[in-house]
C-alpha cells in the first residue's frame, strides 16, 4: 500500500512540475508576441512620424 502511495506521489509531483514548465514557456510566448507586436507597430509608426517631420520641415523651409 505504501508503495502504491509513494508511486502516486511521485507520478503527481511529475504532472505538477510539468505543468509548471508548461506555463513558463505560455508566458514566455506571450511576451515575445508582444514584443514582435510591438516592433511591427514601433516600424509603422516610425514611418508615420517621419512623414510628419518631413512635412513640417518643409513647410517651415517654403516659409523662410
């Protein structure tokens, strides 16, 4: 009988420590989803922005 719970035990510690691991690689996959997110906006906007400056910057240089 001791055996049967010491197996158990074991077998049980294994799945929780398995699941544990499990986790960690969801989280990390989130993060770098996120951060591959971010970098495809980051890009985007980047070109936005200097669209922006470059119209100012010629609206200021035909003002002068």
């Amino acid at each position: 009988m001791k055996d049967l719970l010491l197996r158990l035990h074991v077998h049980l510690q294994s799945i929780l420590i398995r699941d544990e691991a499990q986790d960690l690689v969801e989280y990390a996959l989130v993060v770098a989803l996120i951060a591959f997110g971010a970098v495809i906006g980051m890009g985007k906007l980047s070109a936005q922005i200097n669209t922006s400056f470059g119209k100012v910057s010629s609206l200021l240089a035909s003002s002068i």
